[in-house]
C-alpha cells in the first residue's frame, strides 16, 4: 500500500508542477475519471475472458481427468482377466518361461552382432565425417546420414547399457569400453551441432540453407524424441503394476533413451554465439565507445535476418527469433551497463541514449518485436529522464497557447460579428495564423538550443499533431455551421460565405508557413544538428511530418470548399426539383439580327436561374478566393451541378423523357457550357458533360443506340451505376414495362464483358448520383 500511495502522490506532482495547474483541477478529475472508468471496463472485460478461459480449461481438465481415470480401468481388467486366463492354460508358467528364455537368447544374439559391427559401422560414420571436413560454411552432405546412423548406435548403446544394469561391474566396465569410440564419435558430431547452432546466421548469409534445414531436422527430431521417453518414462512411473506385467510378457514399458536435450542446449548456443560476436565487436574499437556505437548496426541487422530468413529454415515451434532477441538483448545491456559510468561525458550519453531509442524504436516498431521481450530495458530505462523533462516543457506551452488562441478563432468564426480580414490582395483570411506561426517557430527554435536533434523531433511531431487538431477542428466547425445555415437560415448570423473563403484561404496560407518551417528551420538550422545516418533519418522524418501538415491543411482548404458547394446546391434544390417536369419545358427564343440573321437563344428558365445563382456568387468568391482554391471551387461546382441534374431523372417525382426531352437538354447544356468555361479548361468541362451526352443516347436511342449510348457512359465514367441506366429507360414514355425490359436484357447481353470488367477502376461524380 505505501508503494501504491507514493507512486499516487508522484503522478499528482506531476499533474500539478506549476501554480497554475491548480486552476485545472476541475478538468483534470474529469480526466482522471474518465481514464478510470476506461480501465475499470477493460479490467471487467478481461476478467469476464479470462474467467471463462479458466471455466473452460477446469472443463476440459475434469473431462480428460474421467477419461484417464476410464481408460486406467480399463487397462486394468484386461491385466486382470490376462492373470485369469494364465490359470486355464495348463503349463502356462513353462510356456512363459521357455518364450522368455528364448526372447533373451534372440536378444542376446543381436547385442553380440551389433558389438562386432559396431567397429565397421563407426569407420564408416567417421569417414562420412571426414569427408564433410568439418567445415559448417561448406555443403556438409553427409549430415543427415551421418545422424542417422549414429542415432541407431547410440539406440543400441542406451539397450545394451539397460540391460547390463544387473550384471557383474566387470561385465558392465568392458561394454563400457566397447562404446567409448562411440560416445567419441558421437561427441565429435555434437561439436559439429552446436558449432552450426553458434554460426546460425553466419552460416545462412553463405547461402547455405540447405545445411540450416538439415540440422534443423536433426534437432527437431531429437527433441521429439527425447518429449516420448519423458512421456513413456512417466508413464511408467505412473502405472507400475502395468508395468511390471508388460515387462514380465513382453518388452519393458517405457524407453531407456539417454536424453540428447538440445533444445536448452541451442538456446545455449545462440547466447554463446551472440555473447563472441560482442566481444569480437569491442575489441575492434576497444579505446573508442563513440565509434563502437556507430558500427552497432548490425545488432538490428541480425534479428530482423533471423526474423525474415531463419524462420523459415526451422520449425516455428522453436520461437528463433525470440531466442535471438533474449540472447542479443542481454548482450546489449550488458555493453551499456560498462559504457554508462560517473564518467561518461555528457556527448556520449545523449549518443547513447539516442541510440538505445533507436534501438527499441526498430525491434518494436519496425520488426514488430513485442516490447515485454526487452527487458531488462536498456540503460535501465533512465534514458527518458534526461531528454523527456525539458522536450515536454516545450509541447505542453505550444498546447497551452494553441488552445487558447483556437478558442478565440472558433467564437469569431461562430459568432462572426465582424468581417473576416482582408489582406493587401484582398483575399479573406484570420488574423491569428500568423500568431500561431510565429509561436511555432518560437518554440522550435527552444527546442534547437537543446542541441539534441532528438528533442527537436519531439517538438517538430507536437507542432504536426496541434496543426492536424487545428484543421480538424476547422473541418468540424464549419460543417457545423453550413448544416446550421442548411436547417434555419434566419437563426444563424451572416457572413458564412465570407468566413469559409476566409478558413479556406488561410489553409493555403498554413501551408506556406509550414514549408517556410521545413526550408528555414529543418533543413538548415536543425542540419547543423544532424552528426550521423540515425540523425539524418530524424532530420527526415521531420520533415515528414511537417509535409504531412501541409497535406492536412490541403485537406481541410478542399473540405471548406466542399463545404461552400454543398451552400449553393442547398440553394439550388428548388431549382432543379424541375428538372423532367412539365415546367422545366420552354421553348428557345428566337431574334432576327438587322442583317436578317435569325438566332436562336436557349431559353431554359430552370438552368438560368441555376446559372444566376452561380454568378452571384462567383462576384464574392473571384474578389476575395485564393485563385488556386476558386479553381477546385469551379471543378466541384461542375461536378456537383451535374450530379444534381442527372440525378433528378431519378429524385423528382413525376420525371418522364420524351423527344421533346432531348432539345430541352441541350438548350440546358448550351447554357451551362458557356459559364463553365468561363472559368475553367473547355476540355475539361467537355468531357465531364460526356455524361449527359450518354444520357441523352439512353433517352433517345433505339435498342443499339442505347447499347452504343452505354458503352459510351462505361467507357467515361466506369464507376457508373447500372440503377441510372435502367432510371433514364424507365422515364421514358416510348417505352413501357417489357420494352424496358428488353432493353435492359440487350444492354446487360451486349455490354456484359463491359459490365463485369470495367475498363478502370477510376471514381468520377457518376458514384454520387445515389448519395
């Protein structure tokens, strides 16, 4: 309990470092209360798991328990009625006697022929031996054999030895001396074991893995092995009386198998191994712990090839590269243990703890080592003291200021009881983005004059994570505020236009600032930071974060700008609710020049009052919109105005198709393509109204034109729905039921290969007509 209490007290001194935390407490116990009732549900559902884990485990034990118990009974009315049935067969026990004398005659004369073998036999294994020479980096072919035949006459050794157990210490010492050439043989090809189990990766960056894969067999096959003599001895153990009688009939239960033991034995081996290449390491840069912690890449380099090459010549079961990682992690504390002194200068160990951040960063990020299996933690975890403190003073000021400066903007915005600023081209903007940049480099700078490359990290990924909140926040607010707007636009303040170009506009302007941090501060202040490869890496991963805080304001510009599009269609809904209705016909109206020239001018009254609208609001947004912006204002415009048109065929109720239909189209067309490409590439404009010249072609279009009219559609916008096909056929009213039926049956017949495998899998408005 007094550990409990002293570590409460430390974390509410750490809550509470400054006078003016205690303003915070409120907040803070929110906080706290809130983290408690996570873990109090996380702690109910673990112990809800395991409790049913351990129910289903005592199950399973009480089940298996009945059954030994079964099958023991079993076991022993057969030894029973095996005892009764000796009883009626009259000399039994002379039969039995004789069969056993005959067994230990047979037995006897295969001892006698395997000792005079024995010699040839370790003559031909010694020569298989030679002839690999001993060199764990060549092809070793005869491994395998090799194993085979020695595991025969280890086998018969282990018999032979059993049963000389009874017999004479004379008789027992001159079998012995029979069998030393063999337990030399067999320990010259241990030597040659454990020598591959040291050299593991050494052996597979020669290539060769088809020696890995044999010797993993070899112990693979002792371990198995070696687990049924511990389960038949056992066994034995447990069932004497059956035992005994097995033993008296025929051969004795259980094995006398010497254990070879090499699973500890390997992981041995790899510590052996891990512990020689260290050594060999230090004593390469003996006087020079800044060098050495340079040339320590390998230690990375080694697990991850065990993890990724290793595996997959041995069993799984072995957990190899956790093996490596325990042998390797001990060895790295171990030389941190001796680099870490009173004396070590303070350059060193920034450099050590840098690297041993490195370290784990790789085996637990990148090589998906899990963190438990590193222990004890390198430098004992002290590493986080030195830097942490001073790196976390900095990033919880930038999160005070940007809270603070964020609270002010969001009201404006909401409130918007003034107009937005206007800067000397007359763009809209924020006056605060340029205080919250200002205040970035402020405290980047702070985090320079630490002269650790690793502190400025720490603050380069503060100030990414409060601008992505910054701009998320913005993305909320003003889809907040349109859907206000949306609902009951005489409740809500004026100016939403103006403040969502002024959002928009001042994304374009964060992301400037944000390149400004990479050139000024990253790639030349922080470079005179940057003394090697690891700090090179930081350096980009910096600059990384930053790009990904420019992506983020990009984002949020074209968030805004949907947001101002989703304005003016609400607007427009009226409008084209029209659409395919009786009163969306109106004829073009035709004027006669003084020269006699006779023009006919669309006369779409639905697509002039969208076209009005779009005007006016184009008069705010070309005066006062980042031009870049106003260009994917005017692509979105144009895709959103014909989702809306396309789908009213669909939407409005009452929409029929007619041929009178298709000149209505494209007086509607006529009017839209010249305002769109006012603004934008006519190119670009043509070939997104390619829809409605397939919409046409299925409006108008006999059986093979609206098979022509379809792969035209597919072709353009492959993501197009087979839903709006059948839409378009169904409102029109040359056909009824069964020829849309036909037509839809031609199309799904003709266009098949089309309809399954779309020429790309490209997104174009056409996905959208549903939403």
């Amino acid at each position: 309990m007094g550990e409990i209490a002293d570590n409460a007290v430390g974390s509410l001194a750490e809550l509470l470092r400054y006078p003016d935390d205690l303003s915070k407490i409120s907040s803070i116990k929110e906080r706290l209360l809130r983290d408690k009732a996570a873990i109090d549900l996380q702690l109910k559902t673990g112990v809800k798991t395991q409790l049913d884990i351990t129910t289903n485990g005592l199950k399973n034990i009480l089940d298996a328990k009945a059954l030994v118990g079964e099958l023991s009974n079993e076991l022993m009315n057969l030894n029973t009625l095996c005892a009764q049935a000796e009883n009626m067969v009259p000399g039994f026990a002379q039969i039995n006697r004789v069969a056993k004398v005959r067994r230990n005659f047979l037995a006897v004369e295969d001892v006698m022929r395997n000792l005079q073998g024995l010699p040839a036999r370790l003559d031909e294994i010694e020569a298989l031996i030679d002839a690999d020479g001993k060199d764990i980096f060549g092809p070793m072919t005869n491994f395998l054999r090799i194993h085979y035949e020695l595991s025969r006459l280890r086998d018969f050794r282990d018999q032979a030895m059993f049963q000389a157990a009874r017999s004479s210490e004379d008789a027992k010492s001159t079998l012995q001396k029979y069998f030393t050439r063999l337990d030399n043989v067999s320990q010259e090809f241990d030597v040659i074991l454990f020598d591959i189990a040291e050299n593991l990766l050494e052996v597979l960056r020669e290539g060769n893995s088809s020696l890995i894969v044999r010797w993993a067999k070899v112990v693979d096959m002792d371990e198995r092995l070696d687990a049924k003599a511990k389960i038949l001895n056992s066994a034995s153990e447990s069932h004497k009386e059956l035992a005994r009688h097995l033993s008296m009939n025929s051969q004795p239960m259980g094995t006398h198998r010497t254990l070879r033991n090499y699973d500890e034995k390997l992981t041995d081996c790899i510590k052996l191994g891990a512990r020689d290449v260290f050594k060999n390491c230090v004593s390469t840069f003996p006087d020079d712990p800044s060098t050495l912690l340079d040339n320590l890449y390998w230690v990375t380099r080694d697990i991850l090839f065990a993890k990724t090459d290793l595996t997959k010549c041995v069993p799984a079961s072995w957990k190899i590269t956790n093996r490596f990682v325990a042998a390797y992690h001990q060895e790295m504390y171990v030389l941190f243990k001796t680099l870490v002194t009173k004396e070590t200068e303070a350059g060193l160990l920034l450099k050590i703890v840098r690297w041993s951040q490195k370290y784990n960063d790789t085996l637990v990020n990148e090589l998906k080592i899990p963190s438990e299996q590193l222990t004890p933690p390198l430098l004992d975890g002290q590493e986080e003291q030195i830097l942490d403190d001073y790196m976390r003073l900095i990033c919880r000021k930038i999160e005070e200021w940007m809270t603070n400066l964020q609270k002010t903007e969001y009201n404006e915005f909401i409130e918007r009881g003034q107009a937005p600023d206007v800067d000397p081209e007359s763009k809209y903007g924020l006056a605060n983005t340029p205080i919250v940049f200002q205040m970035l480099n402020q405290q980047i700078n702070v985090g320079i004059d630490s002269d650790e490359i690793r502190v400025v990290s720490g603050v380069i990924h503060e100030c990414k994570r409060q601008l992505l909140l910054r701009q998320q926040k913005w993305i909320n607010v003003v889809r907040d505020e349109v859907q206000k707007s949306n609902a009951a636009m005489d409740e809500v303040p004026g100016g939403l236009l103006e403040y969502c170009i002024a959002v928009a506009n001042d994304q374009v302007r964060g992301a400037d600032y944000t390149e400004n941090i990479i050139n000024r501060q990253v790639n030349v202040n922080v470079d005179v930071l940057v003394h090697s490869d690891e700090d090179r890496n930081i350096q980009s991963k910096m600059v990384q974060e930053l790009e990904d805080a420019m992506d983020g304001f990009i984002a949020t510009a074209k968030s805004c700008v949907l947001e101002m599009v989703g304005m003016v269609m609400f607007d427009l809904q009226p409008s084209f609710a029209n659409l395919f209705k009786s009163s969306w016909y109106t004829p073009a109206v035709t004027t006669t020049a003084p020269d006699g020239t006779v023009t006919s001018v669309p006369a779409s009254v639905v697509i002039q009052e969208v076209i009005r609208t779009f005007e006016e609001y184009n008069s705010e947004l070309t005066e006062h919109f980042n031009p870049d912006l106003f260009q994917i204002y005017t692509d979105d415009l144009l895709e959103a105005t014909l989702v809306a048109y396309l789908s009213a065929i669909s939407k409005n109720k009452g929409a029929s198709l007619s041929p009178r239909s298709i000149d209505q189209i494209k007086n509607d067309v006529a009017l839209m393509y010249p305002f769109f490409t006012s603004f934008t590439d006519s190119e670009h404009v043509e070939s997104q109204l390619n829809g409605i010249e397939a919409f046409m072609g299925l409006a108008s279009g006999d059986k093979v034109g609206a098979v022509e009219a379809f792969r035209t559609l597919k072709e353009n916008f492959p993501d197009a729905p087979m839903k709006f096909v059948e839409d378009i056929l169904r409102a029109r009213e040359d056909l009824d039921s069964k020829s849309l039926k036909e037509y839809m049956e031609t199309i799904r017949r003709e266009c098949a290969p089309l309809i399954m495998n779309p020429p790309s899998d490209r997104r174009t408005y056409m996905s959208r007509l549903y939403r």
